[in-house]
C-alpha cells in the first residue's frame, strides 16, 4: 500500500475510533450508573455531548471576564459566564455533588455523599419548623436533600437563570415544591428581609466571594436571633507558603481556571464572622477521621490518571485539525477540566488545601 493511502486510513480509523468512543462511553456511563461518576467513561461522555460547542467563544468571555474580575474585584459576571457551561457539564462528570466529602473506606462515593446530607443536617439542627436559606445552592441538590432529612422548608438562592429552571424542576419531581424553592439573587445583598431564616447554610459557596466582610454581614442580617450560619468550604491551610511557587501555581489555578477570587484562608472566614457579630459554635474538620480516605479520592480513582497522560492533549488538538472537534476544545479542556482538577489533587496531597472544613457561628 503507498504510503499516502496507509497514512489516510490510520486517520481515517484515528478519527471514527475517537468518534465511537465517546459514544459507547456515554452507553456504558447510562447502563452503569446511577450517578455519573469522574471516570474515564465522564470524560468520553463529555467529548461527545460538547461535540459542537463554540468553544473559542467561550473560552475568549471567559479570559476576558477574569480580567474584568481582577482588575474590578466583581467576579459575578465571570461565575455566571462559568456556570453558563459548565453547569451541565459537572453534572454529567459528578451527577447532583458538586462537592468533597469525606471518602468513607469501605463504601462508594454515592453512599459518602448520602452519608454527607446527614452530616452536614446534623451540625446545621435545622428542623421540620424552620425555614432554612442555602446561598449558591447550585440546582439545589444540598437543600432538598435538607428538607428530606430534617422537614425544614429550604429556599435556595442562585443568580444562574439556568439553575433556578432546572433546580424548581428538580424539587417538583422531588415532591418537595410545598417546601421548597430556589429564586434569583446574589448573597452579598439578598432579596430577604432582616430576621428572616432560623438557618442559612453554603456549600463551597464563598469562594466565589470578594469580599468576606459583606458576606457574613448579610448573613447575620437576615438571621433570626439565636440563628445559625454553616459553611462547608475549600479552603487554604495554614501549610500553604506565599513563596513556594508551587503552591502558588496549584490554589491560583483552582481560582483563575473556575474564575473565582483567590481561595480563601479559614482566619479570614472567622475574622469576617466576628466582625459581623456572629459567634463561634462548631469548627471541625470532618475528613480528619480514621475511616475516610482524602477527600480527593473522587479524582485519583480513576480520571486523574487520564487527564495527567502527556498524549491526551496532543491527541485532541491533532483531532481539532481533522476537524473531529471543534476549534479550541483542547484549550477548553486543559484550562477548565484538567486544570483545575490535577490541581485539587496535588494540593490536596500537599495538605495546603481543606475541602472538608465545616464551619458554624450563631447570632446572638
């Protein structure tokens, strides 16, 4: 065979092999899972859901809105450009968690995250008569499940037009819409009047924050007296050094790759709490126990060895030229999937990051 036909079919079978792949990835991630997973067959479903996203477009307002945010201090416009996409996309890799918890030994990561709920209810005390706030609620998944366990009527608060359809729809198909519903505001200056909620919960919500002060000054605002505040976040610990440039470029990334403010210090969230006139209740870290696993482990199961292979993003910039993706998906993909997802990782294992941190003040 001349050498110019033996080079066309090896990208001709190049390119109907990356086309069948995803598909019988998205087949077996449906047939196998109840909820998606971070595994290889995410990362297939992905490549073949996204197929004909402008990615150029997107990943251009998203360099210009962390610009924006740097230079103002106002990253909202960049959250919601982010979340335009990648709403989707971390339900697909993650189903309804959006976040860490601890990885119990001995059970999977569904079985954790249901563990979770109960967990993070428990240090909430929300009860069947309170009415409960959750800020950043994403679709909602956290305060459903809160109303599930406790019997507390939950509103959700989001600017995302797209999570306030699909998370009102989520808690009508949940059979919880006379106790539940998710409306549009920013959590620096909510919709709500004073002494409105005997309990306002975020989970990994005031990373998108820029100023901490403002925060928990509207929280204690809008609590009841005698309410309380929980706060589940990634955090920076006290291992993280400003000089090391390594862990520079690790918690930078997880920040400018997901267009959020610079990853806060857990000092910072109690010096915003006092100021704000909130007290100091509870303060643990729920991962630190004998029989969880880091709370990372969600990645190092399986993708993250796929997204550290050196030939995965030649192979995707080489089947951008065949025209087998579209323009700038590889750019997409190592600036807003593997970064930051090697990141939390490798911050992770060099303990300057907490992803388990819970946090609770009341007001007096």
């Amino acid at each position: 065979m001349p050498r110019c036909h033996l080079r066309h079919a090896v990208l001709q079978t190049c390119g109907v092999t990356l086309l069948l792949l995803p598909i019988a990835g998205y087949l077996w991630q449906k047939l196998t899972s109840k909820v998606a997973g971070q595994n290889l067959s995410s990362l297939f479903a992905v490549i073949w859901k996204y197929r004909r996203t402008d990615f150029r477009g997107f990943m251009q307002s998203h360099r210009a809105a962390i610009q924006k945010g740097k230079e103002s201090g106002d990253y909202v416009p960049g959250v919601m450009n982010y979340y335009s996409l990648m709403s989707d996309l971390i339900t697909l890799t993650s189903g309804p968690f959006w976040h860490f918890v601890p990885m119990i030994k001995g059970i999977s990561r569904d079985e954790s995250h249901m563990r979770f709920h109960h967990t993070l209810s428990q240090y909430l005390g929300a009860g069947k008569d309170d009415k409960v706030l959750e800020i950043g609620c994403g679709y909602g998944e956290m305060g459903r499940q809160v109303a599930k366990i406790s019997g507390a009527s939950v509103t959700g608060l989001t600017m995302a037009d797209a999570e306030i359809v699909g998370g009102n729809l989520r808690i009508k198909e949940a059979g919880l819409d006379d106790r539940c519903a998710i409306v549009q505001g920013d959590y620096n200056k909510t919709p709500f009047q004073d002494s409105s909620f005997d309990k306002v919960f975020g989970v990994y919500t005031l990373k998108y924050s820029s100023n901490l002060e403002v925060v928990f000054t509207e929280m204690a605002r809008v609590l009841k007296p005698g309410g309380k505040f929980l706060s589940y976040e990634i955090l920076v610990t006290d291992k993280y050094d400003a000089s090391n440039a390594e862990h520079r470029e690790y918690v930078g990334n997880i920040s400018t790759c997901t267009c959020m403010p610079p990853l806060w210090p857990a000092e910072a969230m109690r010096s915003a709490a006092k100021k704000a006139g909130l007290v100091p209740a509870v303060e643990e870290d729920i991962g630190a126990v004998p029989t969880a696993r880091p709370w990372y482990t969600c990645f190092t199961n399986g993708i993250y060895q796929v997204l550290v292979c050196p030939l995965l993003l030649p192979f995707f910039r080489t089947a951008e030229t065949l025209r087998l993706l579209p323009p700038a998906f590889s750019d997409w993909f190592e600036n807003l999937l593997v970064h930051p997802t090697v990141d939390f990782v490798r911050a992770g294992r060099l303990g300057i990051i907490s992803g388990t941190l819970v946090m609770t003040w009341r007001k007096p």
